[in-house]
C-alpha cells in the first residue's frame, strides 16, 4: 500500500489531468491519493462556494485518480482511494469541453474509456472529493463509463456540480449496454447550475 500526499495539478488547458493522466492496460493496488485542495495559488470557480484552491484542475477528462483509462480487462485498478485535504472545497474541477458540451470529470476518474476505446476494469475504489465542472459527464466517481468498461464495489462520497446536465452522484453517463456499475454507492448531492443543459 502507498500514499501520495500533498497533490495538485493547475492544468485548465489540458486534456488528460489526474495523478495519472492516462492508464493503457496498466494494473495499480492500493494507492491511495490525497489531493491538497487548499492552495491558495490554484483559482477556483469564483460563481461556486468553496472552489477556490482547488487542488486538481484541467479541461477534459479529469479525476483524482486519472484522466483516463483503457484497456478493458487488462487494465485493472484495485483497492485505491482518492481524498482531499479539505472535504468541504472542490477537489476536482474541469474548465473545458470536448465533442458536445462533453467534459468527463469525476472524482477518482475522468473517462473509464473513450470512444473506440474499451474502459477499464476498477473494483473496490473509493473518491472522497467534491467534483465541479462547467460542461456535461461530471461524476462523483467517473465522468464517464464507455463500452466494457466495469466499475464494482466503489463508493463517491462528495458533491457534485456542474454547469450542464448529464452529471450524477457516482457517473455522469454510461456509455452504452456494455458498459457496467455494480454494487456501487453515493451519498452527495448534485447540483445543476444550469438545469436545462444548454
């Protein structure tokens, strides 16, 4: 098991953004990322309570955890946790869009997959962060699950808000039939700046 503590990232141009920017059939057990959301260097949202120091900010495809992962089966995240030093100020912030409006922000992940691409396979994960992002796909836990890509026994315990629709406690959108959450939870609120989606 390892930690890593003291994390940020002020990359509001950048694709790609997490402690991981993208993960291709890799495998990671117990890591556990603790993201310093109080630095006062890094500006927030200033329409939104308490983003202010958000502790990793980017424009498409962010999470806590990783930006991005692909690989189906071989890639496999396992028994990793995302936290933040301060649990009442955002965490993880996207800026930007691609596609449609498409943000893919979430808590410990951005996209669990992309277009064309199969998502990963992450089971017994944890994100304790809140999550902001001014577009759609923004999540507790992942912005974005595409096609074979499986989250299981995980949890999203911070809010959500966001400037668009298509956002949810623990996923902001599936991508198609294949795509799988079981055995999965949340607890925070979601907000919705703008609830019709435009």
């Amino acid at each position: 098991s390892h930690t890593i503590s003291g994390l940020w990232i002020n990359r509001p141009e950048m694709p790609g953004v997490g402690f991981f920017g993208v993960l291709d059939s890799a495998v990671v057990t117990n890591l556990h990322i603790r993201i310093d959301n109080t630095n006062a260097g890094v500006q927030g949202n200033a329409g939104v309570t308490g983003t202010a120091g958000v502790g990793i900010n980017g424009k498409v495809s962010v999470g806590g955890f990783a930006g991005n992962a692909t690989g189906a089966d071989q890639c496999r995240i396992t028994g990793c946790t995302v936290s933040a030093a301060d649990s009442g100020k955002t965490a993880v912030a996207s800026y930007g869009q691609r596609g449609s409006n498409y943000a893919y922000a979430g808590g410990f992940i951005g996209s669990c997959g992309e277009q064309y691409r199969s998502g990963a396979h992450i089971t017994g994960c944890s994100a304790a962060v809140n999550v902001y992002g001014t577009h759609h796909n923004i999540g507790g836990f992942a912005g974005f699950v595409g096609t074979d890509g499986y989250i299981g026994t995980s949890s999203a315990t911070g809010s959500v808000t966001t400037g668009m629709s298509q956002s949810g406690g623990f996923a902001g959108r599936m991508g198609d039939a294949r795509s799988r959450i079981e055995n999965c939870y949340s607890t925070g609120a979601v907000t919705e700046l703008n609830a019709s989606g435009n």
